[in-house]
C-alpha cells in the first residue's frame, strides 16, 4: 500500500483508491485510480489544472496495465536464429554488464550511450543521469525531450535565466483579456485546457490562433492566423513592429526591466506588415488586428508549443515572441506572461534533473566548475571525474554505431525508431550497434530491435514525482505492485550499478576507476531503488541550483495540490508565479535578442514542390506504442493518414481516402489520403504516431537548431504520388 492509497479491508471487495495523475501528456490530469475486483478504473478527480477533466488518453490509460502485449519477462536475443526470447533476469543483466563491458574496454567509456524519455519521472531522470555520469562514466547522455521543448527552452533561459515552461498557474489563462497562442493545438493535444480558454472567451477575452492549419483550436479563435509553415518568426518581428509603430510598446518596462531593446528595435524597423504578409501569407489586417489585442488590452498572455519550436530556427522563432512579449510589459505583470505549452508527461522535470547532455541536476551546467563541485559532492566522487558535456539527441543518434561514435546504447521510456527524424537513418544507426538496450513494458519498433529488452513497470504501479507544465512537482502514487517478473527502471540502474562494480571490471579500468564509488550516497542501507530516497537525494543535488527541489517534500505535495519550484526550503513559499520583481538573469533584468527571419532548412523546389508538417492526434500519444494498443484509442483514430487540400486532392487525382506516398530527399510514406479544407493547398500534414510503412518521420528534415538541437519537424520539401 502506498502513502496515497487508501486501504481497503477485504481483498476483493473494498475498493482500493489512489489519487494520482495521468501518464501522458505535461497537463498532468488530476485523476483517482480504483481497484476492485483486480479490475483498475478510471475517475475523475478534482485538481487546478483539469478541474475534474480528462481527454479519451486519459480515460483509458489503465487499459495497459493488463493488456496481453505486456511485457512480462526480459528478452535476449538469440545469436542462432536472430529471434528475441525470453530469458531470467540474471541472464539479460550480465548480457548487458558483459556487453558494456567489452565495448568500453575496446573504445573508451564514451562508447556506450544512454537515451531517456520526457515522461520518466523525476527520479527516474534523475537516476538515469546520475547512472550515465558515475556508474558508466560515460558524456553520452540525452533524451526525447531534445525532440519536444528544448527550443522554448533555449529561448527561456536565454531571455529570463530560467526555463519553467509557464511562469504562471494556468488557471492565469482563463482571465487573460487576449490569449495569443502560437503553434499550439491544446484542443487535440490537451482537451482539458480548453476549459480555460473557453472561461477566457465567456469573461470576454480575446483567442488568437497562430497556425498553419485550421485546427480543432484554431477553430474556437477569434481571429486565426494562417502563415505558411515556417514564418512564424516574420510574424513575431511584424506584430513587434506594429506595436512600436503605434505606440504599445511599454517604455517603462523596458527600461527598468530589461536590457537589449534598442538591438531588437532596429530589427524589426524592417519588418513593417505588408513584408510580413508577403513572406507568411497573413494578411496586413489581420496582424493589424493582432497586435491592437495584445498592444491595448490588460491582461495579455503569449503562448507557443511545438508549432514554434520545431524548426531549425526553432529557439530564434521562441525569442521573436519573447521580444514581442517584453516590449508589451508582459513577463511579471499580474495576469500576464509569456510561456511555453510543454508536451511530454514530465517534460519540464525530465529536463531539469541531468538526463540532457549538458546538464546536472536543478538544471545546472555540466560545464560550470561550482555545479560539478555541487553535484560530485553529493555524489561523493571528485568533481573532475565528472564527464563534460554530451551531444544533442540527434547527433547522437546518428552516430550510433559509427567509427567515432558510442557502440552501445541503453534506452529507458523512447522510442526512437518512430519518433526521431528521418528515422529510416536512425533505425539503421540503432542496428549498427554492438548493443542495444531497452527498457519498456511494451515492444515499442525500438525495442523490437534490441539485444535486450528489459520489463518495466506502468505509471500505477510507481511511485514518484512529475513536474507539469506549470513547473508544479505532482505526486504520482502506486495503486498496485508490478506483476511477477516486470521490474522498476530504478531497481534495474541499481541492479546494473551493483553489476557493474562487482562484475564489470572492463580490462582498460584503471585503478582510479575501481575506487570510484558508483552510487555511494545510496549505499549503506539506503535502497536505491526506492524513489522515496533517490527523491531525497535529488533535492540535495537540485538544491542551490535554478531549479531548485530543496524544499520540496513528498508529504508537502500530498498536502497541496502540488509545489512550484523554485522552493528552496521546506519552511519556506514555493513560487506559483515567476518574475515579479526580478528575472533569473545576474542583473535581474530579461534580455532581448533581435532575431531574424530565415528560410526553412529546406526549401520546395520543383521536384519536391509542397511543404511537409507533422503533428498529433487527439486519440493518439507520441510515437504510439501505448495508444495504438488502447481498443477504444485505436477504434477513436486507426490509422495514420496525410491531410491535403481538396484542391491538390483535384490536381493530383486523389480522392478522400485513397492511397498517397509522401516522398522527400530522404525517404517515403504511404497512408489514406484525407481531403480537408483545414489545411492550405501548398501543405501537407500528417500524424508521426504511426510506424512501418506508415511513418511519417520518414521524410521529416533532420537539420537542427543550432542552439538547442532541436530537429525541424515542422517544415520539409515532399512530393505526393498516387498509390494505384
Ligand atoms: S490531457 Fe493529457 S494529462 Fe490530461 S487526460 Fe489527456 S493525456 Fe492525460
């Protein structure tokens, strides 16, 4: 029974409740789990973000926990016959100890390479950085959420020293007089959200839509803006021009709160509507009337999500709305901000604790001497044993298995194969490996790749920690124990630390090696594998840092609806709303950054004449291996489809529901055809939830932003070919 749990009295027949959340998306539904009878509900639960509500995801998220395709025993592949079979626990550990073994004793410790996921919880994150750096010594460490919100990330720190996805409640949202929202589609993403926006528009709000497609979110605006695919920055600039032009800018602000103005200003003078309009395809009116929203109303809100970030400009796009949101006076204001919409269940804790490549935990620099010296200490190993900075994920990835590149590569909560760009390439990099490992309770198409597939446990089978979009630290409490045979991602990074150290003595180990002390903080009877002591640990380790846990206790949560960091002491207030006074900067002041509009990585051309974007599904989360297995999700939305206009469907001679092959410089998709006014005739969409032949990251670009790695899934050159 877990802290949360209510008990029951007689097995079978008193219910046994939980009160926990979601395990999709960074909303984080407040929702209640029942067991009765050994059948698992769902129910909803009253909590700030989601007031009771919850998405079909949601809904049916304990369908997994029984469901046949789950993985019950570890998996090895087997050298004769090249299948995956089941295997003890002993056996897959010392193949993986073994495997780590002689790859690093033949190419150095950086030759095996860890990748994490946005929806492990914080002290699986955690853990899993803590393992990469001490346990296997290794720099190669990053995650998925290098694909999802690193750019506003990137964007965040650089502007306001600190990336908290909203620096404020969401329930801020539903008294924004104009809410602008860009690249963002909560309507499918997030159903519950909408509950603020539609609050926002009944207390006479304004909602201002930036898409390329007329989405279900789109469709609830006021005024919707409907730019080509990668002109959301020319947008920014021309809406920060209007604003200067007629006098919105609040001076004030500017001058008492930030620095880099003038630089900005000069940018944009060049940005005047009509150039905009040329560029995006929005007309002067309606960016006209955009501005007049944000520039003359009280209380003004700027949000951007992936629609923003996925692109090779991704972080300068991000800064364009900074800047427009800081010459408004936004940041700090009572009632307004900028933010960004985080996607993945713990995207905003998964990137604060050390599974990025160039981080420790509490979101320090893996770089900076102060941090190492933090983090070593409470790791209890020299500073300068630390390994420096890794590379962003898809670099990584794609140099899996090559002469420089690691050789062996340990996967906990992804599932690259599908989500990753040009994934046709990443696949093959993945099966260059000497070794792949992964961790998962289904066969994601990465797992069916593996040399080992270890079984893990669900979302109501843990306990531990999740930090929302709001940067608010939930509770996620165990209704049940993992079946027989499924183990914790924590219990097998201890399992493999043990290993390791007691039978993994690779032979190019130096002596120095040998003395490291692999997990010593949570050795001497402390488990772990418990998350409550690694929790413990992570708040020592995050402590002083920007995002900071100290005070953050798990009885403190229960007693709340959750804790906003940062929350340095447990006597002390934690930080709902970011920004008042000062900003995380040295001077406290935000920075501006003028930042220019470029093309796409890759432009159409006659040979690929149509832009390309991916995005998601209602019924459907991320690469699709929990929800394509969930009856009710698969019956709600099953099967992958490209969107195109009726007008291309015309000139091409496909009809709805017929057959089409998305084609690019780097490979091709096939999927129904699915006519729509909804998108612009020049566009194609598709969902990337779906693998095999029908996965749309087979042509996405794999250029990056330069800053923060993140891949441009938004924009690329295809053509369509009927399929006869
Ligand atoms: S909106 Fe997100 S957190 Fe809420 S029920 Fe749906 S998937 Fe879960």
């Amino acid at each position: 029974m877990t802290d949360g749990a209510r008990a029951a009295t007689g097995p079978g027949r008193t219910p046994r409740e939980v009160a926990t959340h979601c395990p999709y998306c960074a909303l984080q539904c407040g929702m209640t789990l029942r067991e009765e009878a050994g059948r698992v509900a769902v129910l909803p639960r009253q909590f700030p973000t989601n007031r009771g509500g919850l998405c079909q995801k949601g809904w049916t998220a304990a369908e997994l926990l029984d469901h046949p395709d789950r993985l019950t025993t570890p998996l090895l592949r087997d050298p004769a016959s090249g299948e995956l079979r089941p295997a003890s626990w002993d056996a897959a550990l010392d193949r993986i100890v073994t495997g780590i073994g002689a790859v690093q004793s033949g190419h150095g410790r950086d030759a095996v390479a860890v990748f994490g996921g946005g929806g492990l919880t914080n002290e699986k994150a955690y853990a899993l950085g803590k393992f990469a750096r001490v346990a296997l010594r290794t720099k190669h460490i990053d995650y998925n959420g290098r694909f999802c919100m690193s750019s506003a990330a990137a964007a965040g720190m650089r502007a306001f020293g600190v990336d908290r996805g909203l620096p404020f409640p969401l329930a801020d949202l539903g008294r924004a007089d104009t809410l602008l929202l860009v690249g963002a589609n909560p309507a499918e993403t997030m159903p519950p959200l909408v509950r603020w926006l539609t609050e926002q528009r009944e207390r006479g709000g304004r909602l201002i839509v930036v898409d390329p497609r007329v989405t279900a979110t789109a469709r609830q605006a006021d005024l919707h803006l409907q730019p080509l695919p990668g002109t959301d920055l020319a947008v920014a600039n021309a809406l920060l021009h209007i604003a200067l032009t007629e006098g919105w800018v609040d001076r004030d602000y500017v001058a008492a709160r930030t620095t880099g103005f003038e630089a900005v200003r000069r940018g944009v003078a060049g940005w005047w509507p009509a150039r905009a309009e040329a560029l995006s395809g929005v007309p002067v009116a309606d960016l006209e009337a955009t501005a007049r929203a944000l520039g003359t109303a009280e209380r003004v809100i700027i949000l951007t999500a992936r629609g923003a970030e996925q692109h090779a400009k991704g972080v300068d796009t991000v800064t364009g709305f900074v800047n427009l949101a800081l010459a408004l006076g936004l940041p700090g204001r009572p009632g307004s901000g900028y933010g960004c919409l985080t996607g993945q269940g713990n995207g905003q804790g998964g990137r604060e604790h050390g599974q990025k490549a160039d981080q420790l935990p509490g979101y320090r620099k893996i770089d900076d001497p102060v941090a190492r010296e933090h983090v070593a200490g409470v790791w209890g190993v020299p500073a300068d044993e630390l390994p420096g900075p890794g590379v962003p994920a898809y670099q990584l990835l794609d140099s899996l298995g090559t002469p420089a590149g690691p050789k062996a590569l340990l996967v906990f909560g992804s599932n690259p194969v599908v989500s990753a760009p040009r994934a046709a390439r990443i696949e093959g990099r993945l099966r260059d490996l000497d070794l792949l490992v992964v961790a998962d309770f289904l066969l994601s198409e990465t797992a069916a790749l593996a040399d080992v597939v270890l079984p893990t446990a669900q979302w109501a089978e843990e306990d531990g920690t999740m930090t929302n979009l709001e940067g608010r630290v939930l509770r996620r409490h165990a209704l049940r124990p993992p079946p027989a045979g499924v183990r914790t991602d924590l219990a097998i990074l201890a399992d493999l630390t043990t290993r390791l150290r007691t039978l993994g003595r690779a032979p190019s180990y130096t002596e120095s090696d040998k003395k490291v002390p692999f997990l010593t903080p949570l050795q001497g009877g402390a488990d772990a594998s418990d998350p409550r002591v690694v929790f413990a640990e992570l708040r020592r380790a995050s402590a002083g840092g920007i995002a900071d846990y100290g005070g953050v206790s798990w009885e403190r949560i229960d007693e709340r609806d959750g804790v906003f960091w940062p929350c340095p002491t447990e006597d002390g207030p934690d930080t709902p709303r970011l920004f008042a006074d000062r900003f995380a900067t040295p001077d406290g002041r935000a920075r501006f950054h003028p930042v220019e509009h470029r093309p796409a990585a890759e432009e159409v051309c006659a040979e690929y004449p149509l832009h390309f974007t991916t995005g998601r599904v209602l019924a459907q989360y991320q690469s699709g291996t929990q929800t394509r297995r969930v009856a009710a999700l698969r019956r709600a939305a099953p099967d992958a489809f490209v969107e195109l206009h009726p007008d291309l469907g015309a000139r091409l001679g496909v009809g709805d529901g017929e057959p089409v092959r998305v084609v690019s410089r780097r490979g091709e998709f096939c999927a129904p055809a699915r006519l729509s006014t909804a998108i612009r005739p020049d566009t194609v969409f598709a969902p990337f939830h779906w693998g095999g032949a029908a996965r749309a990251n087979s042509v996405t670009n794999d250029a990056v932003d330069p800053v923060s790695g993140m891949p441009e899934f938004k924009i690329c050159a295809v053509r369509l070919e009927r399929v006869d």
